[in-house]
C-alpha cells in the first residue's frame, strides 16, 4: 500500500494543527490515514487505499458510510435551508421527545453539541441539583476532556490526569474500582452528604470492556437513593446502540437519574445531551438555575440527521442486524485467536467489540482492561533501538532500551490481528 499522500498531508498538518489531528486518539502511527470518502463499510484513504472500517467514528455510524436514504434527504433539506438560526426548530422537539418515548430515565433532554459538553453540563447539573459538590467516578471511566473526570487515583485521593487541569478540581472528585461494591459503600460511608453523583459508563467502553458484575449497577442505585445523590450515567457509547433505543440502562434494568448521550443520537453530526427526570433537568436554565447555553446546540441538521437515524431504527430491524454482524465479528476474531495467540480475549456486547491483548483474561474492572498492554509502543522502541526482538524473548525487558518485551509482544500481535481481519474480511 503506498501512503505518500497521507504521510504528506499529516506532515503538512503538523506545521498547524498540534500533532497534526484534532482529537489525540487519531494520531495513529507512525502517521494517520487521511480520509478521502467512506462507502458503506469502508473507507478510502487520500492515496485511494480501501479498508474495511471497524471503528465507524468512533461510535456515531451506526449504518455506515451510506445512511439510509431518509437521512441523508433531511441532512440534505436542513443543511441547504439555513443551516442554524440561534432560535429553536421543530425537527429538536420531535428529537426530544423521540429519546423521551424511549429511553427509560428520560423524561426531558437538553441538546449540546458534544458528548465532554454533555458530561460537563450534567455534572454542572448534579452539583446544582443536589447544592454538593463530590462526584464519584471509576477508575479507568472516560467522561471526554473534562476537569472534574480527568483525574487519576483511587478513593484516598485523586491527581488531575492532564497539566492544565486545577488540582482543586480532583479534590471533589473521587475514583473507585469499578464492580467493586465495598468501594463505594465505603466512599458514602466517608462522605455521603458531600457526594452530588456517581457518574459511570454502564459498561466501561473506553477500557476494557468492561461489564459490571450483577448487581453492581442496583448497588450504585441503592447507595445513591440512600444518600439523596445522583446515579448518572454516561451512555455516549452505548446510548441507542447496547440494548437499542432503550440504551444500556433498559438492557441492564437500572434506571438512572441523569443520562448523558453523543454520538448516535447526532447521526454522524456533532452532539451530545442530558436526559432525565423532568424535576432534574428543568434544573438547566432558563427554566431552572444551573446555567447551560451554545450557539450551536441543537443544530437543525443534526437534530434531523439525529431523529431520522432512530426513527429508522425504530422502523427497521436494525439492532438485530447490527448485533449479528457484531457476533460474526467477535467469532470470527475469536477464531483467529485460538488459531494464532489463545491467551488474548475478545469482549463485548451488541454492537461493541474489542480484542484485549493481554494474558489476564477478560477484564473486570477498569484498571485490568486497561490498554496499557497494548500501547506503550515497546516494539516501536525495541525495533528502533536494538532491533534484536527476537533475543529480546527470553528477557522481560530489552536490555538495550529497557522495553517492555510483554508489550512489545501484545503490540505485534496487535497489528497481525488487524491484519488479518481486514484480508479475512470478518
Ligand atoms: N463519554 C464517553 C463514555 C465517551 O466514550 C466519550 C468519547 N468517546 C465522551 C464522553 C466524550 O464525547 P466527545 O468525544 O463527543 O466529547
């Protein structure tokens, strides 16, 4: 495959975008592909290379590349009529009460534009709401690019994870083991009339996966209810995609105080939104008093692109579809596995999947699914450095560079897998 013309544009990039992308997972190595187009299931890079797509946006694309034709003519209608006015539309009602019809904690929806604003305003909101200021979070749990969530720690204390980030900030946030009942307990033993909420993912997407255990997401509800503090959770991930348009909670059987959405619910366009109880969310202003406002939020197009989207998945078999190929996905790398390397795990559920390259089996809690096996590029180092790999085997580190050999390891099967499966097709 020649990428002449991806390496030039991300050369070009780099003199004016901080390392050359404008979201940090993107800076693939040792240089991203630039996106031409996408077509159904696949993308066509700058230097006309065809892959099979198996991140889709990072979530958003529930139908590929292609929508399905009432989408694309109401991106098309609301994007040639205006395309934003800074005063509400229709197309944001029907959207709202669309969610409201059927996800089970929703009752009203605030729209903002991405799923960090959404986190941000619903802890802005939960703080409010309940005149505290503690929130707890889990441990290896991902909120995008917040103060109060970028935090690492356990529950004696937390760091920001990010310079720039106030350490007062962490000082009101508490991280606990995911799955880990007695964790919890103990943190609303110790602060319960501090604690706002507990923000968590349903299930951890962005480490792991993770699913919680039985009767870990109940706890979460019980303790909350007992301390008058919010149970919120963050479903960008899997909001209409884990358990369809009831999302991961109605799969799950928990319902939670506030929801946040990204993502799916935008239809391939920038979003993100808060759901809950009526009572909770008129807490935003201008009906209550928690100030929340955007210039952008609720764009017509994405409002439409959004409602269109589940409206046909409300119309259409979409989930069964989705989750079967996902199943055909998940054996079909599982395959792979038990032919090349069984000691690696694959995870996941409906339409999410991931291939976990470690040696421990599959994940619990958010700080065994890190990805810290897979990254940490040591063969990168070792391949530059020594190159000597293979003699590398019989020690834990290379003795030249001092890399990991285990990730080296988990980094090479790694590429091979993605490899494989994009010649397999799976
Ligand atoms: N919450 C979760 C669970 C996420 O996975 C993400 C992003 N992947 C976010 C929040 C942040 O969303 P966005 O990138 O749209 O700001």
């Amino acid at each position: 495959m020649n990428h002449n013309e991806s390496r030039a544009l991300y050369d070009r990039a780099l003199s004016v975008i901080p390392g050359g992308v404008n979201s940090s997972v993107r800076a693939t190595r040792p240089y991203p592909f630039f996106i031409d187009h996408g077509d159904g299931a696949y993308v066509v890079d700058a230097d006309g290379n065809r892959y099979l797509d198996y991140v889709m946006g990072y979530g958003p694309l529930l139908y590929g590349h292609d929508p399905p034709d009432p989408v694309q003519a109401a991106v098309q209608s609301y994007a040639s009529e205006g395309p934003m006015y800074g005063a509400p539309t229709e197309v944001e009602v029907e959207l709202a009460e669309f969610v409201a019809r059927h996800v089970p904690s929703v009752e009203m929806t605030r729209f903002v534009n991405s799923g960090t604003e959404a986190t941000v305003s619903a802890v802005r909101l939960a703080r409010g709401y309940t005149g505290r200021e503690k929130i707890v979070v889990m441990q290896g749990g991902y909120h995008g690019a917040q103060e109060s969530t970028l935090v690492e720690g356990d529950p004696e204390g937390a760091m920001p994870s990010s310079p720039g980030i106030p350490s007062s900030f962490a000082e009101h946030t508490i991280p606990v083991p995911f799955n880990d009942a007695g964790a919890v307990e103990d943190v609303f033993e110790a602060h319960g009339d501090d604690i706002a909420a507990v923000l968590t993912e349903p299930i951890l997407g962005n480490t792991g996966i993770v699913h919680p255990v039985a009767g870990y997401h109940e706890r979460l509800r019980e303790l909350t209810d007992a301390h008058g503090a919010l149970l919120i959770f963050d479903e960008v991930i899997t909001g209409f995609r884990v358990g369809g348009l009831q999302c991961a909670q109605g799969k799950l059987g928990v319902t939670p105080d506030v929801t946040t959405f990204g993502k799916i619910v935008g239809g391939g366009f920038p979003v993100g939104a808060i759901g809950g109880r009526a009572e909770i969310i008129e807490e935003f202003t201008p009906a209550g008093e928690v100030f929340q406002s955007g210039t952008f939020s609720g764009h017509p197009v994405t409002m439409a692109a959004g409602y269109e989207y589940l409206n046909y998945a409300a119309e259409n078999d979409v989930y069964d579809h989705v989750n079967r190929l996902a199943d055909r996905l998940r054996r079909g790398i599982t395959d792979i596995l038990a032919d090349r390397a069984p000691s690696y795990t694959v995870v996941g559920t409906d339409s999410m999947f991931k291939t976990v390259f470690t040696r421990r089996g599959a994940p619990v809690d958010g700080d065994s699914g890190s990805d810290a096996d897979s990254e940490d590029h040591s063969l990168d180092v070792c391949e530059a450095g020594c190159r000597q790999r293979e003699s590398c085997a019989k020690y834990d580190h290379c003795p030249k560079t001092g890399a990991d050999v285990a990730d080296a390891e988990a980094e090479r099967w790694e590429r091979i897998f993605w490899q494989e499966m994009q010649e397999r097709e799976i």
